[in-house]
C-alpha cells in the first residue's frame, strides 16, 4: 500500500491513472477515493478536486448502471479531506462523513424516489427468491424474511457511505504519514476523542431517528459512525498502552460480527468525552 501512496505522489497524472482505474474496477471505488484523499490532504482541496472530476468519468458511467456510491465516495471524500486538512482535526472530519452520509439518504428520499423504487424492487425479488427456494426445499424459515421499504435502503445508503468515508480518510492520513511522517498517523488517531458537544449532537441525533419508528433504524446509526471510529481509536491506545496490540486482529472479528460490541464501542467513545478514559488508563501502573 505504501509503494501504491509513493506512486500516486509522483505527479498528477499517477494520481489520474490509479484513482480512474479503481474507480472502474467493481468493488474498489473505495482505493479511487482514498487516493483523492491523499492528493487533498498532500496537495489541497484544489488538486484533489481536479484528480476527483477525473475519476468522476468512469463513476458516472457505473452510476447510470446503477450504483451510485462510486460518485458519492469520490465527492464526499473530497469534502472529508478538505475539512480534516483545514481544521486538523479528526473529530470534524468524522463528523463531517457522518453529515454527507445523512445527506445522501435524505437526497435518496427526496429527489432519488425513482432509484429507491428500482433497489427496492430488487430487494423484494431477491427475498421472494429466497422464500421460492426455501419452499421447493421443503424447509421452514425460522426467521421471516420482509424486504426493505425505501427509507431503510436510503438509511443502508447513508450508513455505507459514512463509514467509506471514514475508512478512506483514515487509509488518506496512513498513507501520507508513512510518506512524510512516519509515525504521525499513529499518535493522531490514539490520541482521536470528540468534543462534548459534538457528542450530544450526534446522540441527540440518533435518538431523534430511533424515535421515527422502524423504517428509520439505520438512520440513526449514522451519526454514530464519528463515535465507532472513536471508540476503536481507543481501543487501540489502550491496547498499545498495553502492549495487547496482537488482540486487536480478535476485536476487529467481534466488532465485525457482534451487534452489541458496536453499541459497547459507541457507548465507550461516549464516556471517554467526559471521562477522558484514556488519560485515566495510561496513569495507572504500567500505562
């Protein structure tokens, strides 16, 4: 991944070639963004900008066949990095991902009914197409199946393109730090807790689409997304203050199977705003 970011730093058109070819290839928009990200936060908003309308061109074309997170990757990224680049913080930034995961569902709501109905349509053929098979099998479910209404896979949107947004802001910083600051990224994200305030916006938040009702279940994990990444930034300080790092290949397997985990981590990101958990854990003997 280092030689990838070293290749990329070469020059513009490197970073042209590698993000347009990620972003064409299925399943790896996320690498094309991340790029971006690291020529914004290297380079500025205005460079990063350039390579991200380059790499617009094949997103557009994935996009009109449907898939749609290409394009949104690659803008939001380029708002996510230019926010961590002005502010230096890593709090706004998160928050920021957060922010255009939630604009990207409500403009699915809103101006993007037409696409909703299509993936809906989809996902009421592919659970009618496990139901069919489940019945020519002779089996009983034992759990109903019931497909997503719309403001759920507006939610699912929003939820995905945070969390890409966070993923690739943070691959953006370890690439530039292994390249200009060997070391940094580490110290920056251990050190990663949100303000008090922005804590109660982002629960208030939550709350506020928990109490919509059940189509707005996935919505209010959204702006939790800036306290999962704090509570795993965390987790990773205490477990270097430790020197627990090899258990962190185990946590990343729970957190990623573990419902309750996910809430624990979000709820510990919390706590650590008004306790400061980690200024506490590194007092204690062998901290």
């Amino acid at each position: 991944m280092r030689a990838l970011a070293e290749y990329v730093m070469r020059g513009r058109r490197e970073a042209l070639l590698v993000s347009t070819m990620a972003v064409a290839l299925p399943m790896f928009f996320w690498l094309g963004a991340a790029v971006v990200g690291l020529v914004t936060l290297r380079k500025g908003v205005r460079e990063g900008a350039f390579v991200m309308l380059w790499a617009l061109l094949p997103a557009a074309v994935v996009a009109y066949f449907g898939e749609i997170m290409p394009v949104a990757a690659l803008l939001g990224i380029t708002v996510a990095a230019g926010v961590l680049r002005l502010t230096v913080s890593w709090s706004w930034a998160l928050c920021t991902s957060a922010l255009l995961g939630l604009v990207l569902g409500g403009g699915l709501l809103t101006i993007g009914r037409g696409y909703l109905a299509q993936v809906e349509k989809l996902f009421a053929e592919l659970v009618a197409g496990i139901g069919q098979q489940a019945a020519e099998k002779g089996t009983e479910a034992t759990v109903a199946l019931t497909a997503p209404g719309a403001s759920d896979i507006a939610g699912m949107f929003g939820l995905i393109l945070g969390v890409t947004l966070a993923v690739c802001l943070i691959i953006a910083r370890w690439w530039q730090a292994a390249l200009y600051n060997p070391g940094g990224f580490r110290v920056e994200f251990h050190a990663l807790r949100l303000d008090r305030a922005q804590v109660l916006a982002l629960l208030v938040m939550a709350f506020g689409f928990g109490a919509l009702g059940e189509g707005f279940r996935l919505w209010a994990w959204v702006p939790l997304v800036p306290l999962l990444f704090a509570g795993i930034a965390l987790v990773h300080a205490l477990a270097a203050a430790r020197g627990r790092g090899g258990w962190l290949g185990l946590f990343y397997a729970a957190l990623l199977v573990l419902a309750p985990l996910k809430q624990f981590i979000v709820v510990l990101a919390a706590m650590d705003s008004w306790l400061d958990i980690r200024g506490r854990w590194l007092k204690k003997p062998g901290g």
